[in-house]
C-alpha cells in the first residue's frame, strides 16, 4: 500500500530530474581556443600556398627535358613540398584531436546521465505496478481523500512521460554524438595516414641528399659527368625493371611484369600495387619455410611432401576444397594429384594454391570476378596475372581500397590472422609495410627515370 508522503517523496523526486536532466550542461574539454584555432587555420592556409608553389615547380621542372639544374630545382621543390604538406598534416591532426576530446566528454556526460536516469525510471515503473495493484476498494478503505490520490497518480503518470521522452532525447544526442566522433576519428586515421606517405616520401627525397651534392659538383662546363649520372640513373632502373619478382609455388616474373598486372589491377579495385607486391613478396618468403605438398588421397585429404616424399596429413580438405579443386583441375587441364599445394601448418588444413594461397574454395567463390579483371575465362592460380588480379580483388573486401596506412595495415593484419588480426596479425602486417614502402621507393625511382 502506497503512502501519501512516500507518493509527494516520489513526486518530488521525478520533478527533480526533469529539472536535471533538462538543464544546459557545460563540457570541459581541453579545446582549442578561438585565438588558437584562428592561428592554427592561418598557418595552414600560408602553408597550403607554399604546397601549391613548390607544385607547380616539380610541374614545370619535370615538363622540361632533363637538365643539371633541373634536377637540383626538382629535388629542391620536391623536399620544400613535403615538409611544408608534414606541417599542414600535424595542423589538422591538432584540431581533430581537440574536437575529439571533447565530443568524449559530452559523451561520457550523456551516458553518466542516462545510467542514473534509468534507476530512478526503474524506481518509478516499480511505484506504478504498486499503484495498478490497488483496487478501488482498496483505494477507498485506506484514504479519506479520494480525490486526492488521483490527482497525485495523474501527476505521477504525467511527470513519467515527460521523464521517459527527456531520456529519449538524451540517448538521441548521445548517439549523434557517437556518430560524430567515429567521423572524426576517421578523418584523423585518414590525416595520419597522409602524413605517413608525405614522411615516407620525404625520407625517399633526403636519401637522395648525395646524388644532390654529386649534381651540385658538377658544373656547366660539365656535361660529360652529368651525362654520366643520366646513365648510371638508367642502368639502376633498367635492373629494377629486370628483377626477378619471386611467387610462391610459382616460377618468379621480371620486376616490370608483376608491376604491370598490379597496376592493370588497380584499375578495378583502387589497391596500392605496391602493397599486393608486398603482401607476394611476404607469401613468397613463408613460403619457404612452409614447403609445398601434394594431394594423394580424394578421400581423406592426405598428401605428401614435395621435397621429402613423406606423408602429410590434412594436406586439403575434403567436401570443402577437394571437389572444386578436382574441378579446376579438370578444366585448366592440370591433374590434381601432381599439381603443388601448400603443406598445412601446425595446425589446419593446407591446400592454398600459387602465389595469391586462395583455398580451392575460396578461389572458386572469387573467380568471376578475377576473370572481369585478366580477362581470362579460367583464371590459373598459379599464372602471375589471375594471382595478383585475386591478391587485389580479396584485399579491396578487406578494406584496403580506402588507401592509407591504417586501412592497408588492417587489411594486410585480416589477411593473415582473420578474426585474431588485431593481436596475431600485427607483425606480418609491419612485415608487409616495411616490404610496401621499399617496393614503392623503387616504383617512384622508375617513374622518374
């Protein structure tokens, strides 16, 4: 039975969180101040100038033919431009991470707010199945002031649905705010993702520091030496091209070959040839260590060793991989029981195929779509081309098509570890960046030679 001063209490109590919940709350974050922000957007737009300068030097200079004081006026342009696009990038990461500390703090305000609002709704709907208990006798025997009570329940129901459609709006704002802060976070990995490429390149320009002070030593009269720096410039990118380009469980392409199918790639998926030769590179190299087998038995699965002829267990798996794999084989005219597949690790099932190592399953769910790449009705796992054409394909699922550090980081990170990419991932995703920006130091050396 509820008691007049427990419901006046009660009252009481829910009209004080309408006030609450209702009044202005003021976040402290450590924002920017107006004089601050003012400034930091001042630099950056003197700094966008100077980026758009020194640009349209490196354009003028690499229209020219090649001279010795064009290069020097390249290398130059291209090191102003890349300190003054670091220093617009740390501009905007500042102001990012300010309005990030403080969407934070509302945040945290909303849910501290929504968290106590719900224990006192919890009280209330637990006072209400009291008062739906009462019966009218009840109500009768127990108070002389009818009237009264039902104005106190009136009041009761009403301040309750004002109080439930307060907290609505409270989760509401909290959800938008949410939103906004993924934004921004977004925008920061994307800002901290350029500067990596700008400091990358930087460090590809300083590098070349040398080559400057050699160019500089040669003077006017000179030519015979400067002519000497073009050939050996030449000669370097001409054994880059050559290179043999290594591919796991497959014969190795020249350099040139196995950029050309990446970047026929990139044209469907949007993905960094540098980072699927990356990403071939790293297979190749675990390949080594992995070994290759072959399948022997339909039934069960089991193999052997390609080098030692000893019996693998889980060489492929049956229902999943043997059967489009007897498939494949049937239609590039390959016999399965002598075609190369990767050994199973520690623990699995092995059967990954060629260089791009797509299970027979997995390769069959992709192959429509590397065929809309290469052109080629039956895509080969093994052939140089399909492979990388499905290396790009299955990393642009992954998320590497947005570009950048963190999405090609994460990406690489799936690729290996799948649902464990964040933690078992992590050091063969840094092998493949490291492996990606060398790859791309070179692929910059060729495009300007």
């Amino acid at each position: 039975m509820i008691r007049r001063g427990a419901k006046t209490s009660l009252l009481g109590t829910a009209l004080f969180l309408i006030l609450v919940f209702s009044a202005n709350h003021t976040v402290r974050a450590q924002d920017l101040t107006p004089n601050e922000r003012a400034a930091l957007q001042a630099q950056y737009d003197e700094l966008q100038k100077e980026i758009a300068a020194q640009q349209q030097i490196i354009t003028d200079t690499q229209a020219k033919k090649k001279s010795l004081q064009g290069d020097v006026t390249l290398l130059n342009a291209q090191i102003a431009a890349a300190q003054a696009q670091i220093a617009a990038k740390n501009i905007v990461i500042t102001q990012l991470a300010a309005q990030i500390a403080q969407k934070t703090v509302v945040i945290n305000q909303l849910t501290d707010r929504i968290d106590r609002g719900k224990e006192s709704l919890a009280s209330i709907l637990r006072q209400e199945d009291q008062i739906d208990s009462l019966s009218i006798v009840e109500v009768a025997l127990s108070r002389s002031d009818l009237s009264s009570f039902y104005a106190d329940v009136d009041a009761f129901f009403s301040l309750k649905t004002k109080l439930q459609s307060l907290f609505t709006d409270i989760q509401t704002a909290k959800a938008q705010t949410e939103t906004e802060k993924a934004n921004l976070a977004e925008k920061q990995n994307q800002t901290v993702d350029a500067k990596y490429v700008v400091e990358t390149k930087k460090q590809q320009i300083v590098s070349n520091k040398t080559e400057k002070q050699q160019l500089l030593a040669i003077t006017a009269n000179q030519e015979v030496e400067y002519k000497k720096v073009l050939a050996d410039r030449q000669a370097r990118a001409a054994a880059i091209r050559a290179a043999l380009f290594p591919l796991r469980d497959a014969a190795p392409i020249q350099f040139a070959d196995a950029l050309a199918y990446a970047k026929k790639a990139q044209a469907e998926t949007g993905i960094r040839p540098a980072f699927i030769l990356a990403v071939l590179t790293q297979e190749s190299n675990l390949g080594s260590n992995v070994g290759q087998c072959y399948l022997a038995n339909t039934v069960t699965g089991a193999g052997i060793n390609k080098k030692t002829n000893a019996l693998v267990s889980n060489v492929m798996k049956p229902g999943r991989d043997i059967p489009p794999f007897v498939d494949l084989g049937t239609r590039l005219g390959f016999d399965p029981l002598k075609q190369v597949v990767s050994c199973p690790q520690s623990s699995g099932w092995g059967g990954a195929m060629g260089p791009a190592q797509f299970i027979p399953s997995t390769w069959q769910l992709y192959e429509s779509r590397i065929a809309s790449v290469t052109g080629h009705a039956v895509p080969n796992p093994w052939a140089a081309d399909d492979a990388i054409a499905a290396m790009s394909v299955y990393f642009d699922d992954l998320g590497a098509g947005a570009g950048g550090y963190t999405a090609e980081h994460t990406a690489a990170a799936k690729y290996y570890a799948g649902g464990a990419w964040a933690t078992a991932g992590r050091s063969y995703a840094n092998s493949v960046m490291a492996l990606a920006e060398s790859i791309q130091n070179n692929i910059d050396f060729l495009v300007n030679n």
